[in-house]
C-alpha cells in the first residue's frame, strides 16, 4: 500500500513536470512490479493530455468589448476583430520606438482598417478529385485587404493588396514553386533538397533560405525583389542573367512596357532622377529611427514610400485604400514624395498628411480621389 | 503560440505597443483566467470584468510592462486579487477559502480513436474529478488545464508545494482508482 502510494505521488509529479529524472526512473521500476496498474496509468494520462476545447468564439467576443473599454479610456483602440496576422518579427535590433515619421506633425486618430481573410479558395473540381492533380490552389488578396498564405512547408506569405499567389497541389511533395503577381512577404523554410521557387513574369527568384519581399503588380514600372535576410537567387529571364542578392540588397527591374512608355513621353528631356536604370542592385531604404525597410513596411501593416513619384505613391494608396486615384494636374505625377503611416490610419488621414507636406489638393469623389 | 511565448508578446507590447501582441496574449489566456476568477465568483459576467480589469491595466501600463517578471503569473495573481476584492465588495467572505470554492474542469476534446477512454470510462473519471474536495480538484485543476508548475500553484494559493505534491498524488489516485474499479467489474462480468 505504501509502495502504491507512492507510485500516485510520483505519477502526479511526472504529470505537474515536476518529477526529476531518478523519480521517472523509480516510476518506471515500481510499474514493473505494479502490472495491474498500468491500464489505470494510462487513462489517467490519456486524460490529463487531451487537448482542451477552444473557446475563441468566447474570447473574440470578450476582447471585442475589452477593446471597446480601451476605446472608451481613450486609447487609440481598434474594435475590429478577425484574424491579424499581418505582424513580422523585427529582424534587425530596435534603437528607439518606432514614431510616424511624417513631413509635418499631424495628429493622427485610430480608426478600423478592416482587412479582409482569404482562405485559399479551392475550387470544386479539386474537391472532386477527378481533376485534382491539374487544379492549381490559388490566394487572391482584393485591393484594400491583405492575407496571410500558411503554405503545406510551413513557409509563410504575406500578401499585399491587390495580388494572386497560385501553386501546384502537389506543392511540398514533389516541388515547391509559386507564381506571384502583385506583391508578397515570403518565409521560407529551407530545404537543400527542395528549392523554394517564385516565377513571377519577369524575374524567377530560388531561396537559398530566407526572407524576403516581391514586388511585380503588373501596373508597376519597377519589378523589385527586396532581401531582408538570408539569401536568394534571381534569373532575369529576357537577360538570361543571374543575381545573387546579399540582405538588405534589392533587385530593381524596369517593366519592360511601361519603361518604353515613359521614354517616349519625355522626349528631349535631360537626365533626371527618374530615368531609372533597366536593372539595378540597390540597398533597402531605411528611414530615421526604423528598423523596418519601406519596401517591407506594408508587411507590418504601414503604408510606407520614401522619395517615390506621385504616380507610384498613388497606385499603393490605390491598392491600399481600395480607391481610384486620378491627376488632374499632370506635373504632379513627377513630384517626389516620402510618407510612413501606422496601422489603421484612414484615406482621409494620409490626403491631409500629404497635403499638409506637399502642396496639392485633392478630393474625394465616392471612389475616386481626384489630384490637382 | 504557447505559453512560451509569452516573454516575446510582453516584449512585443512594451516595445512596440504592438496591438496583435496584445490580442495574442488575450487568446492565449483570457479562458484559463475566467475559470479561475470563476472558481471563486460563480459568475461567469463578473470574471470576465475581472480578467478585462486585469487587461485593461495592462495595455494602461504598457510601457512599464517589461518591469515585470514573469507576466503570466502576474496576470494569475493579478485575477486572484481582482476576484477577492469583488467578493468583498459583495460582502462575501474576503478570505481565499479553498473549502467553499466551487472548481468546474472542462471536458477535454475527445478523439475517437482512442481506445481505451471509452464514453464510459471518461464520464467514470469525470465523476472522480467531480467528487473530489475542493482543493484538491483545483490543484488538480491549475496543473492539469492551466498547466501550472508546483511553485506558481504555492505562489497563487498560499499553500505549501509540500501539499500541492500530496493533492495531486491524492486526486491521482482516486481518478486511478474509479477507472481500475471499471475495469475490475467489466472483467467480473465476463
């Protein structure tokens, strides 16, 4: 009897975590001699190791109205609930906290940015399973929203607004290629054996084990593949060329179309800024007191650009805001502007950051903001 | 994400005021700290004011929060006193008295797969888990669901790790017990 309490006393702690390694050992010898016991053992284990019920349902509620009293004391709370999971690790050590940077100080209010969850949309056929093995998986992300893409590899990717990620169901079995448009954050989980591969329609980018961000929206005058960490390879297929990027490096690509197209619209005109070189390798952009590059900002849920055309800076306010961005004065196009808004800042917030910065006007007309 | 994780979200909302930080931490435990504000309150409406309480002052003192040790028993503890202090306030006894505490424990997810712990046998020790004193059933409870070690259960109910190592042999035992006595009849009957 003594020898049989003691075996509970010491199950109990090997249950807590609590038993050392010569008790596991006295467990194990007094089993040998306490056959019978061993079917009770085992259920009472079986039981303290069932996983509990979630209760998120019960919690999202209750964090709704948490957030709500946070709203109510007056911090800048977001109510909004669904999954965030836009959130990267820093991967570089933060000097200082991150404050807006901004041309002008401006106050800004924190309002609900909803962000919309893509569930990667399988279609019937592949559900089927006749044709499965010829459907591709595809995540689209529509302007305004943006998804995160948990891949069968365990590889990560963030997608921008505006973008489609489409790969193989045989995608972790016998390959692991992707094709992007638009504009992603990429974690891979290395694997020698299986090389991660990105095809977009200018550039294909094989992870040497990393992470990194590509940027190829089809209305884009740049294609551009920023590393952060690690290391990638790039073919730039009309080049027949390979790059090797170093972090912190970015690959910069001219579309080819559009290149052509804003050469012709600048007869005569000297060298400026602008005309940017058809392929470049360039550092990351880092602004004061960050520790986040603008070209991966939106990954971390801010809208970020640092001496971009107002041209440019309008298509990611476009895909951002899911709005429809016009000039009506033209010289405009070609000033240069740099902004960096925090999570959940609205349209409204970033025109009148804008405006106060640089001079122009603006204004909104249902869905579509008009530049003069 | 996981109770080790717990560092980095502390981390992430003092440094960063990050909000999804914050939410992660909330999902992560604002469950286990309603059961255990509801052990003493009853109301399932009160421990959730408790545990907002609790929250609400965390993202108040984000910035300090790095000050703290180890942010999941602050939180515990924190719960603990909030729950007191409105069974006070309630004229209720203000003494933690783990005798008139009322301990529920949630059924875990059942797998089908499994074997051994029939429909039978699971309501069998359920109703062990149920018959035993309070104390022991909510020592029994924070090690098991709340996966809390010997010294933070000390530190949480002002007991001696001494009669934690004791309770949970006891309530080990007796669960053992009620599944072997099943056992034992079912083989009699053969």
């Amino acid at each position: 009897m003594m020898q049989t309490d003691r075996l509970w006393t010491l199950l109990g702690r090997k249950l807590a975590g609590e038993a050392s390694p010569e008790e596991l050992a006295e467990l194990e010898d007094l089993l040998k001699v306490h056959p019978e016991a061993h079917l009770s053992i085992q259920a009472v284990t079986e039981t303290w190791d069932e996983p509990l019920p979630a209760e998120d349902q019960e919690a999202t509620q209750a964090y709704e109205r948490l957030a709500h009293r946070l709203k109510d004391l007056g911090f800048g709370f977001r109510e909004e609930e669904g999954p965030q999971e836009l959130y990267l690790p820093a991967t570089r050590p933060l000097r200082r906290r991150n404050k807006v940077v901004l041309v002008g100080v401006l106050a800004i209010t924190v309002l609900a940015v909803a962000i919309w969850w893509v569930s990667p949309a399988r279609s019937s056929a592949d559900r089927s399973g006749r044709e499965a093995s010829a459907v591709k998986s595809s995540v689209s992300t529509r302007y305004g929203s943006r998804s995160r893409v948990d891949l069968p590899d365990g590889s990560v990717v963030w997608l921008n607004a505006g973008s489609t990620l489409t790969y193989d169901p045989q995608f972790g079995v016998t390959n692991r290629e992707v094709r992007l448009s638009g504009e992603g954050y990429f974690k891979v989980v290395h694997n020698e054996n299986k090389p991660f591969l990105i095809h977009t329609s200018v550039m294909d980018i094989r992870d040497l084990g990393t992470q990194f961000n590509v940027k190829c929206y089809p209305d884009d005058r740049t294609t551009e593949t920023s590393l952060v960490e690690g290391s990638v390879e790039i073919t730039v297929r009309r080049r027949g060329e390979r790059y090797t990027l170093k972090p912190n490096q970015k690959l910069v690509l001219l579309n080819e179309a559009i290149g052509a197209d804003s050469g012709r619209a600048a007869p005569g005109k000297a060298p400026s800024k602008d005309d940017e070189p058809i392929m470049a390798i360039r550092s990351l952009t880092y602004k004061a007191d960050d520790t986040v590059a603008v070209e991966t900002a939106w990954a971390y849920n801010r809208l970020s650009f640092a001496d971009e055309r107002f041209s440019e800076v309008t298509k990611k306010l476009s895909r951002w805001f899911n709005r429809e961005f016009a000039f009506s004065n033209h010289s405009l196009e070609d000033e240069r502007l740099t902004g960096s808004f925090p999570p959940q800042t609205t349209l409204e917030q970033a025109m009148e950051a804008l405006k106060y910065g640089y001079r122009f006007n603006y204004e909104i007309r249902g869905e579509k903001v008009i530049i003069y | 994400m996981g109770h080790q994780d717990i560092p980095e979200l502390q981390r992430r909302i003092a440094i960063y005021e990050d909000e999804i930080a914050y939410r992660d931490l909330f999902f992560l435990l604002y469950a286990p700290l309603k059961r255990f504000a509801q052990t003493f309150l009853k109301s399932p409406e009160i421990s959730e004011e408790v545990v907002a309480d609790v929250f609400v002052e965390i993202w108040t003192r984000r910035a300090r929060l790095l000050e703290i040790e180890d942010l999941k028993m602050y939180l515990y503890i924190s719960v603990r006193n909030g729950a007191l202090r409105r069974m006070q306030q309630a004229r209720r006894q203000p003494v933690l008295s783990l005798d008139e505490i009322s301990v529920e424990l949630i059924s875990g997810d059942s797998t089908p797969e499994e074997a051994l712990l029939t429909s039978e046998l699971r309501l069998r020790i359920e109703q062990a888990v149920n018959e035993l004193p309070p104390r022991c059933k909510l020592i029994y409870k924070l090690a098991k669901e709340d996966r809390l070690k010997y010294r933070e259960i000390s530190r949480l109910l002002h007991i001696q790790i001494k009669t934690i190592d004791h309770q949970l042999a006891t309530a080990v035992k007796k669960i053992a017990h009620a599944v072997q006595f099943r056992l034992k009849k079912k083989t009699d009957q053969i």
